[in-house]
C-alpha cells in the first residue's frame, strides 16, 4: 500500500511539473498535495511513507542538500498534517457533503500548505536558490499551488472514492454529456479571454445537478484545462509575466473550487434533509399501519407478518424477520419478509441463538445491535448468510413484561448497507410487536378468567347445595317427622311429648347455627356490621398458628374492597396452615395513595406459585377484577409473601 501510495504521489507530481518555473522548484499547482492528502484520508495516516518516498523521488539532487531535506520535510508534514486535521473536524466522512466537511478540507489545507511553504521557501533561501527579494513572492505562489492543489484533487478522489453506485439513468446521463460538453467548450474557445469567468455557470449547473461528484470533476476539469492553456500561453490569465499569470491562475481555481463546493455541500444538505423527512414520513405512515393492526386485535401471525414488510421497506432493507428467544437456547422465527422471496430463517424454523448472529449480540445485551461484517461467526451463519447475498443486519429487542421476548431484525446485501441508526428505527416496530404480544396476552388471560369465574360459581353452587343437602336439610327433615311423632303421642303421652319438644329445639338451634354458618361463608355478617378490623381479628382467632395483625385502617373502605381483603387474607391463612409448614405469619392492611394494599407473610418453606386451579389464581382473578394486582414472592426454604393492590376510595363511616 506504501508503494502504491509512493507511485500514486510521483505521477502526480510529475504532471504537476510541468508548469514549474524559478529553476523547476515553483510551481502553479501542486496535484501531490491533493493526492497525498486524500490517500491518507482513506487509507489512514500509517501510509505516510509513501509520502516521503514519492517527494524523495520527485526531488532535484542539482540543488543544495538542505534544500532537498527541508522541502522534502515540509511537503511530507503538510500531507500528514492536513489529512489527520480533516479526519478529525470531518469524522471520517469522505463525502463532502456537508458544508461544514468542505469548510474543515478548506481550513486543513490551508493549514497543511502552509508548512509546506515555510519549509520551502527556508530551504530554498537556506540554499541560495532564491534572492531575498523573492522571499515573499515565491512564498505566496507555494502556498497557493500546494492550497489550489488541494481544493482540487484531494476533494475528485474523496467524492469518487465515496461515490455508492455508477449506474445512472440514460437522461442524467445525456445532461451529464452535455455538461461537460459545454464546460470544455467555453474553457477552449477564444472569446473566454475577455470573459475569464464564464465557466462559472457550468459548474453551478454541476454543483446542483450532480452533487460534491459533479462539482468536484467539473472543477477537477476546468482546473487542469485552464492551468494548461496559461502554461502553453494562452487563455484568460496570460499576463505580462509568468509570476502575475500564475497567481490569477492560482485566484481563480481557488474561488471556483470553494465556490462549486460549497454550493454542493448545501445541495447535498438539502437533498439529504427532504430524504430524511420524506423517510420521517413514510416510517409513521407504516407505524400508523401496523398500530391501526394492532388496535383491530389482528391475529398475531397477521401482524407479525406487517411489521416485518413494513419495517424492511422503511429502512430499505432487503429482509425482515421476527424471531422468539425459546427457555432452550434456541431462537423460534415466527415471522419474516423478503424482497426475493426465500428467507434466509423460513417462518416456523428454530436454530440456536449462536447460529443467528445478530439476535446473539441481542440476547446477550438486551439493546438495539447492529453488525456490519459476520466474519469470525459460526461457520454456518456466515455460509446461510452469503447464500443470500445478506452483509449486514440491525435488529432491536421486542421486550414483554420487562423481559427480552425475541428480536426484530432486518438484513442489507452485500454494497447496500443499512443506513446509520437502522437499529434504533427498528425499535419503534419492535414496540408495536410487543404492544400486540401484550393485547394478545390481555385476551388470553382475559377468556381464562372467565372461564375461571364461571367454574368458580358452579363449583360454589355445588358447595352450596352439598352443604344444604347434608347439613341443614338433613337436621330439617328430621326435624319435621320428630315433630310429625310428637304430634302423633300429644294426647297419649303428653309428659314425653314435652320433652321430645325440647329435644327438636334443639336440634331446631344446631340446624339455625349451620345455617349462619352456611351465610358467613357466603359473605360473613361480621364484615358488613362491624367492619374489616373485626372480621380479619375473627379469622387471625380461629387460625391454627399464631398470626400477627397490624393495625388496620380506621376509616370503611368500599364494600367490594374490603371484601376482597377478607377472602385474600381468609385464603392466604388457609394456604399457609395447610401447605406452608410455618410457625407464625403476618398480616397487614395500609392505605395510601388511593391503593389499599394487603400484605400477608409466613415463615413456612416457600415455593408457591399461582398454578391453575390453585386458591392463588382464584385470589389473583378477584384482585385483579378490581383492578389491581397481586404479587407473590415465595422463594424455596425463605416463606412467602403475598401483596395486593387495589385501588380504592375511603368510604365516610356513618
């Protein structure tokens, strides 16, 4: 790369020697400079000893050694120097296409040249090649060859080095021919010497037209043509001598050149803002689309197949997929799109996380990722991959329930990379695909719930009857033919008629007290009459273990809360009496911030969970009924607890 840099720099400057003068050491323009600086752009400041072995060769050894090592010296720091400046103020950006690139290539040029010109001119003084007259005057046209130099070769092969694609319709293409055309013309006829800038239209056409690549060839062009018509003695800027020809050379190649760049710059700024709004609106269009979808309640394979087409034709991908991170380590595709067709990971297909590349780096961070080259993944991977012609890929993580569900991800061919940030624009998509997910989910546990509700009350009802059949009826019935008996003896035996009458009264008693009974599993009268304090002291006294209760709010709640309080706590003690195996528990009840919250602890062996069928789902359906939630920590071997909020507002005692 150094040699080729070297060869590049030696052309260079020997076409640049062509207009030389003051004994072959001055000359107009200085085409290295321009060569030199971009090859470091590209390639990096670690090519500089190309630099050095190209100026070495291009030096004349007739002079004085100090000349050839100053200027040497200074030429090799003024390339190195401007390069690492416009890497830095530019980003690496090659393309000029912003005024602000062009104005850092202007201010590193200037800077760079400027070295080279000190370095130079000392150097020819040092070695007696110029008079000290000459000082100034041969400093001034260094510095302007090296500057003009640079505005115009280093900015033709940064735009043509940048340049994404040569294909161009025929009818740009035939403007094109005949912008140059007319560009060529006007430098070469006649008449331009008594209008030196004439050509000026020409290149505010290119500048407009085609960009920092056709502003930079026009003045590339314009540059080369009138530095030779002034060198072979004719055109605009002939003047009485060569000193004043070339610097009205050197004047009007430097404001053609910032002028044509500059205009492109704006252009390209211009163009790249209305794509960039015009992209703005077509991304909320689509995300209109797809959120249209999902508030239909659309199946979730209908909208997983909409985001991925819509996503992919957004960011100008060539595919989309939607992949679910399975418990297993393996990746499930649930949806995708191709412009071509086949997919890379067909729909229903489960491959493992470290096969997918991407969705890797997502699984492990959680954060939107991008990768731009797969070398150094599995073999596999990169083989899918090139097979269909995939170079880079961006994917951004569908989050449910604060955890990583699976990934959007969205693929670009080899030449036609996704553009920067295509990874953050997924996440949009990738919100809507968790807003159905969730929506999905709601319906589900939705349509469980009822089912849950309504065999609920069929088994309540079955409870009910049971405990009527067996109990109370039963002690009725009994009642009822004992009184048909006593009846029957009245008259016969009235003094055991009398006390089989105290024995139906009491059996009448037992058959009233399993009736209460019966009504207080219903809804207990305590709860209503005396309020929640009352009857969750009731419950804590008839626990099995010891159960300490916090102080409760004074104040009445809503009927519907407190009685949800009562059968959580009624049904938490129950749970942890039979499964828990603790020593003690805890309840409490707060309000505040218009919640209720409801907190019952154990000290037993944990491990509980909401599995269906279980009092928990049935607790977790009443809650939530009420709009609230109920959370259950119940690690192994540290007890359980359980937590409950519910929304409420106070209810004024009477």
């Amino acid at each position: 790369m150094v040699g080729a840099v070297a060869g590049l720099y030696y052309g260079a400057g020997r076409a640049g020697l062509h207009l030389a003068y003051l004994h072959g050491t001055v000359t107009a323009l200085w085409p290295p400079v321009g060569v030199g600086i971009a090859a470091l752009v590209i390639l990096g400041p670690g090519v500089w000893p190309g630099i050095l072995i190209g100026d070495l060769l291009l030096a004349d050894f007739s002079t004085p050694w100090e000349t050839i090592v100053g200027q040497t010296v200074g030429n090799t720091l003024e390339v190195v120097a401007a390069a690492v400046l416009f890497r830095r103020l530019a980003q690496r950006r090659i393309g000029l296409e912003r005024v602000w690139d062009v104005l850092a290539l202007v201010a590193s040029a200037a800077l760079g040249t400027l070295i080279s010109a000190g370095f130079g001119v000392v150097s020819l003084r040092a070695g007696d090649v110029i008079n000290a007259d000459e000082f100034g005057s041969v400093f001034r046209t260094w510095w302007l060859g090296d500057f003009c130099g640079a505005l115009v070769f280093a900015p033709l092969i940064l735009v043509w080095a940048s340049h994404k694609t040569w294909r161009m319709p025929r009818i740009q293409l035939a403007e094109a021919v005949l912008l140059l055309t007319v560009l060529i013309v006007l430098i070469e006829v006649p008449s331009q010497r008594d209008v030196p800038y004439v050509v000026f239209p020409v290149l505010i056409w290119a500048a407009l037209r085609f960009g920092p690549f056709g502003a930079a060839t026009a003045v590339a062009i314009t540059s080369c043509l009138t530095v030779w018509n002034t060198a072979q003695g004719s055109g605009p800027f002939v003047r009485v001598s060569i000193t004043h020809s070339v610097l009205a050379t050197q004047l009007f190649v430097a404001v053609a050149a910032l002028t044509s760049l500059i205009l492109a710059a704006v252009t390209a700024e211009r163009t790249a803002s209305e794509h960039a709004q015009q992209s703005l609106t077509d991304e909320q269009a689509a995300l209109r689309r797809i959120a249209t979808l999902v508030a239909g309640e659309a199946a979730s394979d209908r909208v997983f197949e909409q985001v991925t087409v819509e996503a992919a034709r957004t960011l100008g991908a060539s595919a989309a997929s939607l992949a679910r991170f399975d418990d297993d380590g393996m990746v499930t595709f649930v949806g995708g799109w191709s412009d071509a067709g086949p997919l890379a990971f067909p729909i229903g297909s489960r491959v493992p996380v470290e096969e997918t590349g991407v969705l890797a780096e997502i699984r492990k961070t959680g954060r939107p990722e991008r990768i731009d080259d797969y070398e150094g993944r599995a073999p596999e991977i990169v083989a899918r991959l090139n097979s269909f012609g995939y170079a880079s890929a961006g994917a951004a993580p569908v989050r449910l329930g604060g955890q990583v569900w699976g990934a959007l991800v969205a693929a670009a061919p080899d030449g036609e990379p996704l553009a920067p940030g295509s990874e953050r624009r997924l996440a949009d998509f990738a919100e809507l695909v968790a807003q159905a997910l969730a929506n999905a989910d709601a319906y589900r546990k939705l349509a469980a719930s009822r089912i849950r509700i309504v065999e609920a009350g069929d088994t309540e009802r079955r409870r009910l009857e049971r405990n009527l059949h067996d109990g109370a009826q039963q002690r009725l019935v009994s009642l009822a033919l004992r009184l048909r008996m006593i009846k029957a003896s009245l008259r016969n035996d009235p003094q055991g008629a009398e006390a089989r009458l105290a024995e139906a009264e009491v059996e009448l008693d037992q058959a009233l007290d399993e009736l209460r009974e019966l009504a207080r599993g219903i809804h207990p009268a305590i709860l209503t009459d005396r309020g929640l304090e009352v009857a969750v002291r009731a419950l804590v006294e008839r626990a099995p273990i010891p159960v300490e209760l916090a102080p409760l709010p004074e104040e009445r709640l809503p009927g519907s809360v407190e009685a949800a309080i009562y059968y959580l706590v009624a049904e938490a003690v129950t749970n942890v009496a039979k499964y828990a195996q603790a020593t003690c528990a805890s309840i409490a009840v707060e309000r505040a911030n218009g919640f209720a919250t409801v907190v019952v602890r154990d000290d037993g062996i944990g491990g509980a969970a909401p599995v269906p069928g279980s009092g928990l789902v049935g607790l977790a359906d009443r809650v939530e009924a009420l709009g609230g939630r109920l959370h259950i920590e119940s690690p192994p071997g540290e007890g359980t607890q359980l937590t409950a909020e519910i929304p409420c507002q106070v209810r004024l005692s009477r």
